[in-house]
C-alpha cells in the first residue's frame, strides 16, 4: 500500500492473523540479525549495542535487513490504522 491509499480498518480477524503474523516475523527478525551481527563480528570484532543500532541502520552488510524491518513496521501501521 503506497501513501495515497485509502486505509480501512482491519476486521478482528484479520487483526489477529496480522498479530500473530507480526510476532513471527519479529522471532525471525531477531533470529536473523543475531546471524548478521555473529557475522559482522566474526570479521571486523565485537561491537557494543548502539553501535551494532547503528551497522544495522548504516552499513551495507545490514542493507537486506532494513527491508525486512520496514515490512515489519509496515505491518504496525497498518494494525494501527484506525
């Protein structure tokens, strides 16, 4: 959905398959930026928090993984629209 379409609010059902759906993208999110970051550090070091928060929304190592956030947050918006 691009910024121009009309919203329509969820149905319940669909709230809860959205839900659920969420949380399981989140597990394999998380799942997935543990294996990057092991990755990064294996080559380059270990890192702190904030600076893994920074690869993760600056480096190019990270750049297929800010897609699969931005479908996540996409989704929160959506359970959101009122």
């Amino acid at each position: 959905m691009n910024e121009n379409s009309s919203r329509v609010p969820a149905s319940d059902e669909m709230r809860k398959r959205m839900l659920r759906l969420h949380q399981a993208l989140l597990r394999l999110h998380k799942a997935l930026l543990d294996v990057e970051s092991a990755n990064y550090e294996k080559a380059n070091g270990q890192v702190s928090r904030g600076a893994l928060l920074q690869l993760v929304m600056n480096h190019e190592q990270f750049a297929w993984l800010r897609a699969f956030s931005m479908l996540i947050v996409r989704i929160d918006e959506v359970m959101d629209a009122k």
